[in-house]
C-alpha cells in the first residue's frame, strides 16, 4: 500500500491504495463521491471523466480525464474535480444550459457532460459550437440523439462572448474568469497555493521530506 495527497474537490485529501487501483474505484467506493459514474471501464463512455488539474506558472492548467484508467498514484500533488465539486449554490450556466436545453434525460452521461463542458470553457479553445461538439467527443449519451447537447453547447458558447476573445489568457487567468461569471466555484482560487503548500508538507514518518512532486506539468496520463 502507498499513501499520497492531493486536492479533491475543495479538500486535501489522503488516500492509501493497492497498486492497480484506479482512480474512479477510489472516488467511488473508497469516498463515496458517486456522481463519478461508473460505464464503461474502458475509457470510451466519459460516465467517469474528472478534471485533472497541473501547475502550470501561477495556476493551474486543467483537463479532462477519465478516472477509470487513471492510476490513482497518478492523482498525487494534483487538483482532482468531480462533478460535486462544480457544485453552487444556484446552478452553474453549464448545469443550467443542459437543463433548459432538454440535454438531460436518464442522466448516467450528465455529471461527464458537466465535466466536459467545464474543461472546454477551461481550455481556452475557441468558444465556438463546433469546438464544443469536439471538446465533447468523448462523451456517449444513449438518450438525447445529441440535437439537445448540440444545442446546450450553442447556448454556453453565445453567452459568454468575453471568454471567445481571451484565447491567450494564462490558466491561472482562465479559471479567475470562470469564478467571476459564476461557471466555477470560487474556491479554485485558492487551489493553486493550497497544492503547493500540499507539495512542501513533509511526509508522515519521514521528516523533512517533501511530498513527491507531479511528474511533469503536462505529461499524459
Ligand atoms: Fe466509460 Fe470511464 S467508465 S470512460
Ligand atoms: Fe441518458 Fe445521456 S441522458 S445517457
């Protein structure tokens, strides 16, 4: 067994794990975070996807990931966010468009959706219907027949028209500009210190030595 930390949500959090173990078994089983659905298991649903987010400068840069083919050793001195930690008060747009929208039905694709959609207003990509219908190509929905998805994704992208023009914002800017329009909670803002301040707490039984450091700011997973 091996014991890492890292940011779920709006928390720090300690896991212990057999080696094999993926993350959405953790998530799941071990923590009950149980909007992370479970479909597949072979990385082809996006029932499972999660943000992954790295330091990157000041910030952090986020992507999407799907939890059941991520070790979970990989999760270490990393910003994991699931779907209840998109989570406000109100709906966020991006919960409200698939609703108004009539994108949701059974609702096992929903909480990848909410993922999805967060990562393509995250990303910096051009905030165009079609960006969208791509940023979303991991994501099957048995119900809807798309049109409405298609449709939810047309309506984030004309409601936020300042967002289209800051392609060269930095991530730490991006996520600034997602907490003020109300799209991500504001407590990614203090995501970025809490895991470095994570990073630099020594171990348990082993004074002095820092956690083990991410493996790279933008290696695949
Ligand atoms: Fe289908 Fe992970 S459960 S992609
Ligand atoms: Fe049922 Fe998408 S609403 S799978």
């Amino acid at each position: 067994m091996a014991t890492e930390s890292f940011l779920l949500n709006a928390r720090e959090q300690a896991i212990s794990w057999p080696p094999g173990t993926v993350l959405l078994d953790v998530l799941r089983d071990n923590l009950g975070f149980k909007g992370t659905k479970d479909g597949c298991r072979e990385g082809d649903c996006g029932a499972c996807m999660v943000l992954l987010g790295i330091p990157e400068g000041e910030g952090l840069a986020y992507r999407t990931i799907n939890s059941c083919l991520l070790p979970v050793g990989e999760a270490a001195g990393r910003h994991i966010v699931t779907v209840e930690g998109l989570n406000q008060p109100d709906l966020s747009p991006v919960q409200q468009a698939l609703i108004d929208e009539g994108a949701i039905q059974c609702g096992v694709c929903t909480p990848g959706l909410v993922i999805a959609l967060a990562g393509f207003l995250l990303s910096g990509a051009p905030l165009s219907e079609a960006d969208g219908v791509a940023a979303l190509g991991g994501n099957i929905c048995r119900c809807t027949g798309y049109v409405s998805i298609r449709r939810a994704i047309a309506r984030l992208c004309g409601q936020f028209p300042g967002l289209a023009t800051d392609g060269g914002a930095s991530s730490s800017e991006r996520t600034s500009a997602l907490v003020a329009l109300g799209i991500l909670p504001p407590y990614f803002l203090e995501a970025p210190p809490r895991l470095q301040k994570l990073l630099e707490t020594p171990s348990d039984g082993a004074p002095g030595a820092a956690r083990r450091k991410p493996r790279g700011s933008r290696s695949p997973v």
